[in-house]
C-alpha cells in the first residue's frame, strides 16, 4: 500500500535534510533478508526502495545507507542482534496481522 501524501511529503522533508541512502528494489531486499526468516513487510519496502537506508527522525537501516548511518546494513544489525538477544519473536498464526484489533495477539515480550 502505497504511503499517503502527508506522510510521504513528511519523509521526503526529512529526507531532504538528512540525506538519503541509496534505494533497494524490492527483489534485492527481499533476497537479502530471506535468511533471517522473517517476511518482508510492504511499508519497509516501499520505503527503502524510495529513500534507502536513511535517518528520518529515526534510523531506518536498509542494504546501502545515507552517510549519517553506520555502513551496515539491516541484515547484518538482524544477525547480530539474535547472536546477542536470540530471535526474535514470531506472532501466533492464529491472530490479524495487526494485534491492536484483538488484544489478546499481542506479540510476547521478552524476559
């Protein structure tokens, strides 16, 4: 789903200010990633595949990122995280793709 017009123009202002990365399409991502074991979310996505990698109020690591972002990519924080923390956790099959509509399919949190 494509972002809507008042976020997208706020992105690209912070964009603008902060420096991009350089984009990924959405099949190179998605090769990258398919060792970790997780899916490809759709707003991720779309936006490293416009911005890259890039600061925007927050860091937002992809393949190739702006020069205010380390030169790692996400792929590689993923990896290095679940050496330090373990995996991540994975949402029961049975609950929405978004749990705010039903409570009770939050994700676990960890110890």
């Amino acid at each position: 789903m494509p972002f809507q017009s008042a976020l997208l123009d706020r992105l690209e202002r912070a964009v603008r200010r902060y420096g991009a990365g350089t984009p990924t399409d959405r099949v190179e991502l998605a090769s990258a990633i398919s060792p970790l074991g997780v899916g490809l979310d759709p707003d991720y996505a779309e936006f490293v595949e416009r911005f890259g990698g890039c600061y925007v109020g927050v860091p937002v690591y992809g393949l190739r990122n702006s020069d205010l972002l380390e030169h790692v990519s996400v792929v590689d924080l993923t990896l290095a995280s679940a050496a330090t923390d373990g995996p991540a956790p994975t949402r029961d099959s049975s609950c929405p793709s978004t749990p705010q509509a039903t409570p009770s399919c939050s994700l676990p949190v960890a110890p």
